[in-house]
C-alpha cells in the first residue's frame, strides 16, 4: 500500500473509494500465463504505446479486477488506452470461453470519436481473433449481426435505434467515454436507454472525462456502486 501511493503521488494520481488496486510500474505486469498478452503487449508497443500515462497506470488495474470508475483526467492524457486494454484482455479471456455476444460496449458521444477510438482499438487487437466492431449507419445497412461482435463502438444516437435488435444483455464493461457529453441535455435520453439495456447483474461501468461538473457526477454516482474515483493531474474539481 506504501508503494502504491509512493507511485500515485510522483504521478499525480488521486483516488477516492474503497480498497484500490495498486497503479501499474509499466505495460509488463499486465502480462500472464495466456499466450495473447504476449500478442497484445507487442500490439500496444507497436502503436507506440511503451510506457502507460498516468491513468492508464491507475484505470488499468482496476477495471482488470472489475471495479467501477470515475476517471477524470485532462484531454491528452491517454484515457482511450487505460479502457481498451482491459476490456480487450476481458473480451479475449470471454472469447476463449466461449461466452457469446456483444463483451464490452464503448460509448462516444460523436461519431468521429466513435471512428477514433475504434481505429486504436482494430490496431490492438490485430492477430487476436476478436471481433471489433463500429456500430455506425453503414454497419446497419450492411446488416452486420452484432451479436457476433466482441467489442462494439457507437454512439447513443445510432445504438439506441438499433437498441431493439442487439441484445447487449452480454455486455460486462461498458465505458462511457466523454461522459460529461453523454449525460448533456440533447444524449442523456438514449443514453440512459442504452444503460438501461445493459443488464448483466455484474456490469461494470467506467465513466471518463476531462471534466466533471457536480451535476455530472451526481448522475455517475446514481449509476456507479461503489466506483474508485481517479483524478490526475491537479485537482480542479
Ligand atoms: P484522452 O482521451 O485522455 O484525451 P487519448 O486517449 O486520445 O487521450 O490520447 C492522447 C494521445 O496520447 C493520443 O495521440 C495517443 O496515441 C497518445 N497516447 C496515449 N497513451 C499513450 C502512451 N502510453 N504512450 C504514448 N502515447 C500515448
Ligand atoms: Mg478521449
């Protein structure tokens, strides 16, 4: 525990909840036994990705042991990253069990987010045997069955139309990227649709944001039991 807050405090990182795991010292200690990390850890590398930000080193760890959180920390900080390795590892491990359909859903409150993120996300999962998959109105029309898809990407305008015929009853993570917008007047509706829909008695659900207003984090907290709240860099809420 000494350690853990020895590394928090040389990186900024603050946290508020109960029993948080440890912070990462690198990329490395995510390694196990199973033969894709190998796969996955030379993939991150290969993206450029060699030394984890400081709330990668944080948000990590604890999504791996499926605890909830609150990130905020500034734009640039490398939040994509500290949510798509662990629901990567989380999809593929679900996958080699052979659970069916959609493992983890990321929620971006624009589409060009959404095409970002999933960008990052075809470029990690190279050689794995997942399948990725931007839920986005061509993908629609093509007809793509999702729930063949291990890790989805949309928005909640284009996902709450298409709520009715995707089952997301099978999804443990779902991350809520840019949360402050998602939870804004004109997204908050199909939002809180999409949330509703994922009925997985172990959901985990992790919020990031470069800011947070209270009224936002009141609403996380509605959502959220007993998440670890993570904030890097100087507090400014
Ligand atoms: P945020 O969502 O917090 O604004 P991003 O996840 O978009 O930040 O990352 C910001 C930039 O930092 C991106 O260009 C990304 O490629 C880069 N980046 C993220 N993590 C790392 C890392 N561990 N090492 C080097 N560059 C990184
Ligand atoms: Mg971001």
């Amino acid at each position: 525990a000494q350690a853990a807050n020895v590394l928090r405090k040389h990186y900024q990182i603050h946290v508020k909840g109960s029993n948080v795991t440890p912070p990462l010292q690198g990329f490395e200690e995510v390694k196990k036994k199973r033969k894709f990390y190998e796969k996955l850890l030379a993939n991150t590398k290969a993206s450029g990705f060699t030394t984890p930000t400081p709330v990668q080193r944080q948000v990590l760890p604890l999504l791996l042991h499926h605890r909830e959180v609150l990130a905020v920390a500034p734009t640039g900080s490398g939040k994509t990253l500290a949510y798509l390795l662990p629901i990567i590892i989380h999809a593929k491990v679900a996958a080699l069990r052979s659970h069916q359909g959609i493992k983890a859903l990321v929620m971006s409150p624009t589409r060009e987010l959404a095409e970002q993120i999933t960008r990052v996300l075809l470029r990690l999962v190279q050689g794995l045997h997942l399948s990725c998959c931007l839920i986005n109105s061509a993908a629609v029309v093509a007809g793509t069955d999702f729930s063949k898809t291990d890790i989805a990407v949309a928005t909640p305008l284009r996902l709450s139309k298409v709520a009715k015929q995707t089952d997301l009853s099978s999804v443990r993570y779902l991350i809520l990227d840019e949360a402050d917008k998602l939870f804004e007047e004109g997204l908050f509706k199909q939002t809180d649709r999409v949330i509703k829909a994922c009925s997985h008695p172990r959901l985990v659900v992790a919020l990031f944001s470069a800011t947070l207003p209270e009224s936002v984090e009141e609403l996380a907290r509605s959502i959220l039991r007993d998440p670890v709240r993570v904030t890097v860099g100087q507090r400014n809420v």
